[in-house]
C-alpha cells in the first residue's frame, strides 16, 4: 500500500526575505514548484520564452488570483548569452535572488539508442543539457552562501529506461552536473537535487497512487531552500513512501 500525503499538513517554512528564480515554471512539474514557493512568502520569479505562455500560466494559477509576490519575466535560457541576459534583466528589475529552481526538459521515449536521429538526440540532449549549464552558469556566481541551486531530474539519470535512451545520458549528465558544482562551490553556495519517479501533473490523467505529485516536489524545494544542511545532496523520490520520508527529513511535513 503506498503511504498518503495530505498536502493541508504541511509545514511550509517562512521565505518571505528569498527572492527565486524558478527555470520551467510554466511547466507542469514546475507548476507545484511555483505554487509550493508562493505559500511561503517568498518573491517568485518565472521566466518565460513568449507572453503568450505567460498568460496562459496565469489562467493556470486562476485559483489563487494574482498573488502579489509572483512576477513574471519575458526571456529564455536556452544558450549562454541568453540565460546572461535574462538574469541580468531580473536582478536589475527585482533586486538579488538568493535562490534558483531548474526545472527544465520534458520526456522522450523512442528507438532503442543505435536508431536514434540526429535531429532527436540534438533536441533532448543538446538543447536540454545546454539549457542547464546556460542556467546555472548564469546564476551560480549571483547567489548568495544561505541560498539554493536546485535541479530537479528524474529516475533515468541512474535508471537505464528501454527506448529512452538519449533521456537516460541527458539525465545522468545532469546529476553529474550537480556534483560537480557541489564540488566546485564548496561552501560559497547550496546546491541540491531531486531525483524522481514520475510525476503526477494537471496533464497527467492517467496515473499509480504511489507516485509524487508536482505540489509534493514544489514542497521539498522549499524545505531544501530552508535548512542549512542541505547541501551536496540528492534527494530520492520514486514513490510516495520515498516522499514521505524526504519531506519529514526536511521538516516540511509532521512525522
């Protein structure tokens, strides 16, 4: 039997003096991200490619009006100079961020890896993997030593998937990205990860009850961003028995 979480139990910590960036908030896993860091008093930031996309977020988020704490930035992080350019945007519109939530990428699931095309594996893994560096080679050097660097990935970064094979190295690139800027920033900034099983989403409509939903992992990262110790550290969550023990280790949710 998987275990229940109850959302209404828990513990959001006090971020009202953090300002964060979250990279692919507009996205279904990103949107728990930004729901979770809105209940905390925090200053969210969600940068996104169109305004189109923007607007169709805020209907998204409908039911909770217009919270005065979220703004919105027109800008990508796709390349290098474009991921400059937009943190330089926020930090002259907003002031310091103290902490970064990427949540970019999407799935892919197709040939096995010797039938892969050119086109696919410069799409999932090119263009994704580059989105990462350009994000945290953008914001890394701006955030402070109590703030957070945060990836959230999933399952197949240690978990060879059949058919999914340019995920599976894009993934497991990633997380290595992780440990490295751990290793890299020693003590001058936090950084952390989530590694997941899937997710349940507002477009997922078919789904097991032992898998973590977007509001569980939006949760996590606001216990990550408040406690001190973590740091260098990835957090496991297949299934909502991992969940539960990763929220109640970050003190977000009642033992």
């Amino acid at each position: 039997m998987s275990e229940t979480i109850n959302l209404d139990k828990a513990r959001y910590p006090d971020l009202g003096d953090r300002r964060v960036v979250i990279a692919g908030g507009t996205g279904d896993v990103g949107e728990g991200v930004v729901r979770a860091w809105l209940k905390t008093g925090a200053h969210v930031i969600v940068p996104s490619r169109t305004e189109d996309k923007i607007e169709r977020f805020r209907q998204v988020l409908s039911d909770i009006g217009k919270p005065e704490n979220l703004s919105f930035v027109t800008g990508r992080y796709t390349g290098f100079e474009a991921a400059r350019a937009t943190a330089e945007q926020i930090i002259a519109e907003y002031g310091a961020v103290t902490d970064v939530v990427a949540s970019i990428g999407g799935w892919w699931q197709g040939e096995s890896l010797w039938e892969i095309t050119e086109d696919d594996w410069q799409r999932y893994f090119v263009d994704m993997s580059t989105a990462h560096v350009s994000t945290a080679r953008a914001w890394v050097p701006h955030l402070p030593p109590h703030g957070s660097y945060q990836l959230i990935l999933g399952g197949s970064a240690v978990e060879p998937v059949p058919g999914a094979s340019i995920i599976n190295m894009q993934q497991a690139a990633l997380l290595m990205m992780r440990h490295v800027l751990s290793a890299e920033l020693g003590d001058r900034t936090r950084v952390a990860a989530q590694v997941l099983g899937p997710v349940v989403t507002r477009a997922r409509r078919r789904y097991e009850p032992d898998w973590v939903s977007n509001r569980e992992v939006g949760l996590v990262t606001t216990g990550i961003a408040a406690d001190p110790a973590a740091t260098d550290k990835d957090y496991v969550s297949y299934d909502k028995t991992q969940m539960l023990e990763t929220l109640q280790k970050l003190g977000v949710y009642p033992n």
